[in-house]
C-alpha cells in the first residue's frame, strides 16, 4: 500500500535481528516491498555491494532504486518518508525523540553487543562478565520502559514507536536462545515489565506476520555454530 | 542541588573532546547562548553523574534542567528543538538519511581507529595506520567536489567530523599520515570550514591536541 510509484525493496537476511527490525517498521507502517534474501555466507550479491559498498551488510532498503543503510537510519527513514501511512513511529516532541534515539542505541551498543559478547566469549569468565552487562543491560531497558510507557502498553505509549521496533528486532532470538540455552533474558522476576511488552508485541498482527519461526532460529544458530567451528578447525585454530 | 531546575542551555564537557566540540559548533551556529561547564573526567562532578547516569560521559547538553546525552543525537536535538535558526539536517528523508549514515560512519570508525594510531606500535599501529588511511579515502569519496559533506552549505556531517581535523597534525605525528598528501579534497574541506566562527571558536589548536596526547602517552607509558 505504498504511495503511487513508491517501489520498496529489502535486502536482507531472514535471520537477521536488523533485518527484523525493518521488516517491522515496513509491516507497521503498512508498507509493501519486495523481500529479497541474501546468500550472505555463500556470496553476496552484486546489488547489495554496489547498495552498500562501505560495509557490505544488510539490511539495505531500495527506495526507487536508492539505498539506505543501517537499520535505525533505515527506520527513520520510513518514519520520515512515509508520514502518512500507519503510526509515526518517532514522536514529536524533540526531547522525546533524543531520549528514544539514546535508548535505541543502547540497545545496540550495549544490550545486543554484550549479549553477543556473552555467546562469542572464548572463557567461562569472559562470558560471565558479558552475561553481568547484558543484564545490566535488561535492567536499565526495564527501566527505560517503566518511564517511556508510563503505564501504557508500549515503549511509544499507547501505540508501537521507534523503541519498540528497535528493541522488537531482537524478539525472536530471545525466544531462540531461550530454547538453545535455557535462559530466559526478559523474565519475571528479573524484568516483568519487559517479559510482559514482549508477549503483548509478539501478539500484534502486524509483528506475527514478519516474526522468523523460532524452531528454524534455533536450527540455524546451531547450524553457523558447527560451520564456525569448522572454518576455526580448517584455520588451524590457536 | 536536587530540584535545581535551571533555564536556559548548559554543557558538561571536556576542553578537547571533538565529540563535545560538535555540540559547540551546533550551538554556534545557531547562534544559542549556553553556559558551558568544564568537567574533571578523572573525578567526575554529581552533575554530570545525575545527567548521565547511564555512560558517565560528556558531552552531555542540559536544557532547562533536562540533560540530553550523546554527542550526535545531541546535535539532533539542538536542531529539531531550535528549527527556527538555519538547519543543520537537510528537510529531504533520503539526504537526512544519507547525512545519518555518515555522521555514523564517522562516529564508529574515526576515534576508535585514531587512538590506536598514538596508543600502539609496531604491527597494530601500522594496521590503524592502513585503516586510517582508508577510512579518511573513503570520507573523501563521500564528500567528492561538493564544498560540503551536505553540499553548499556546511551541515550535520561536516559538524560530526570537522572537530577531528584538529587530531590530523597529532596523526601526522605519531601515525606518519599526511592528509594533505593522502586527501587533498579532504584537507581543502578541513580549511574551508575552518573559516567559519563557529569551528574557529571552538576547534582545539592542532598543536595543543598534539601536547595532550603526547602527555597521555607518557602517562601510559608508551614511548
């Protein structure tokens, strides 16, 4: 339902949280584009690095054949582009847009990296130390979201907004790695306000329509983690 | 104080930092009165804690009382809270995303690969120094003829990167890189803004930044 002569296309890699992120923002803001998967370990292609020749990565959106890269400068960007369809996803007012940008790059910087820290650490001590910042982490996001909802059921109040799309990337890897590692990272006692966005997110339509099936997360997570193994093997390891 | 609500626009900052020199052009170049507040990093004020609970870092602008963090996003903020003043972020979705992508690009590779340029030697240095050189190609690239990162008028990349020319001549020094020679456009780019008031203002002089950190190099002992 893109404006007359509006062609959408998405670069991306269905497992990818930044790829979810935009799926969201497109599914939100009731936009229809064209869903294109990227073979992003066998090889990428021509059109995604002559898109993104800086850091050859997705997601990138084709707007009319003029890329945008970086989830969050993507995001905005519908935001922007697309004023009249859907909820604006940013608010208004300037000080609560600097309060979800900061937020949302946390997310990012600090909640998502440490996390992934915290799968990629080589001792059972650096993985503990980036365990105790991502739950850090968790506790200031649980935080953010008390403040930014005030009661109400989203980060953006009674509606999605941008914090919720950029945290909402991240919703079906949580379930993912619940399943791999037993760990529940948004759970009851820890971050009940959290635990609860995330059900009530997941239930929105216009989420379930574009959320990647959990099972095959799981089984692609365990198939990279043998295929990592293996090219560290062939390398010759330390 | 708790409770102290004060109007009006202050800046919690440090002399040298470019990150909180780009809020200081923003500022400038909307010709918005602040006061600004030189922070003592090693012994970190209440104020800038309770600003900044979450990094503890500067800059942080507080606008009647309210602190906004980052140095990007404050500049945003300056932007959107002040539209009335010339804009800093061109008004068309695909440029301001364009200027985002960036400003970003700057913010992730710049710093980070500059300070293992004087923090390191040997094989890494030489490695930040081939980065360096390509991350500094590549944002010539970006600003190709244009007189500015945005185009005619100096905007919101040309603020996120103009406070790092003042670290060339430290660069220069300590990583043997030459912008004038590697990056002509860039380095003409670098005069050009430095012409305008807000950048002369508030830019450190090459030779004080080459001072600091040739101060915190022998401070962490690296020859």
């Amino acid at each position: 339902m893109a404006g007359g002569g509006d062609e959408l296309k998405l670069l991306g890699l269905w497992a990818s949280p930044f790829v979810l992120r935009v799926k969201l923002a497109l599914s939100i803001k009731g936009l229809s584009y064209e869903d294109v998967e990227e073979d992003i370990f066998g090889g990428k292609s021509e059109l995604l690095l002559n898109s993104n020749p800086v850091h050859k990565k997705v997601p990138v959106l084709l707007h009319n054949g003029k890329p945008i890269c970086d989830s969050q400068i993507i995001v905005q960007y519908i935001d922007e582009a697309f004023p009249g369809s859907g909820p604006s996803l940013l608010p208004t007012d300037p000080l609560e847009r600097a309060v979800a940008r900061f937020w949302a790059a946390y997310v990012d910087d600090k909640l998502l990296a440490s996390w992934l820290q915290s799968g990629k650490s080589k001792t059972e001590e650096e993985k503990a130390e980036a365990f105790k910042q991502t739950l850090m982490a968790v506790e200031n996001m649980e935080r953010t979201f008390n403040e930014c909802s005030k009661g109400k059921p989203f980060f953006g109040g009674d509606s999605v907004g941008y914090l919720d799309v950029t945290l909402g990337g991240l919703v079906a890897w949580l379930h993912a790695a619940e399943k791999l590692h037993g760990v529940r990272l948004f759970d009851a006692t820890r971050s009940p306000l959290l635990e609860a966005w995330l059900e009530r997110f997941g239930e929105l339509e216009a989420v379930k329509v574009v959320l990647p099936d959990v099972d095959s997360l799981v089984e692609y997570a365990k198939q990279r983690q043998a295929a990592e193994a293996a090219a560290a093997a062939d390398a010759g390891g330390n | 104080m708790a409770g102290e609500k004060r109007k009006g626009l202050q800046l919690l900052d440090f002399w040298v930092s470019p990150f909180g020199q780009r809020c200081r052009i923003a500022l400038d170049e909307k010709a918005l009165p602040y006061e600004y507040l030189e922070q003592d990093l090693g012994n970190k004020s209440e104020l800038l804690i309770r600003s900044n609970p979450v990094h503890k870092k500067i800059p942080v602008l507080v606008h009647d009382g309210r602190p906004v963090c980052e140095s990007l996003i404050i500049v945003q903020y300056i932007d959107e809270a002040f539209s009335s003043s010339s804009s800093l972020l061109p008004s068309d979705p695909y440029a301001r995303a364009q200027a985002r992508f960036w400003a970003d690009y700057i913010d992730k590779k710049v710093y980070d690969c500059g300070t293992r340029l004087w923090k390191t030697k040997g094989e890494p240095q030489q490695q930040a120094r081939k980065e360096m050189v390509e991350i500094l190609k590549t944002l010539e690239g970006a600003l190709g003829d244009k007189p500015y990162f945005g185009g005619d008028e100096f905007g919101f990349v040309d603020v996120a990167f103009v406070p790092f020319t003042a670290w060339f001549l430290t660069y220069e020094r300590f990583g043997e890189i030459s912008v004038e020679k590697e990056c002509p456009k860039l380095a003409a780019w670098a005069k050009r803004c430095g012409e305008r008031e807000s950048v002369k203002k508030n830019l450190s002089p090459p030779e004080k930044v080459y001072e600091f950190i040739a101060t915190l190099k022998k401070k962490f002992g690296i020859e």
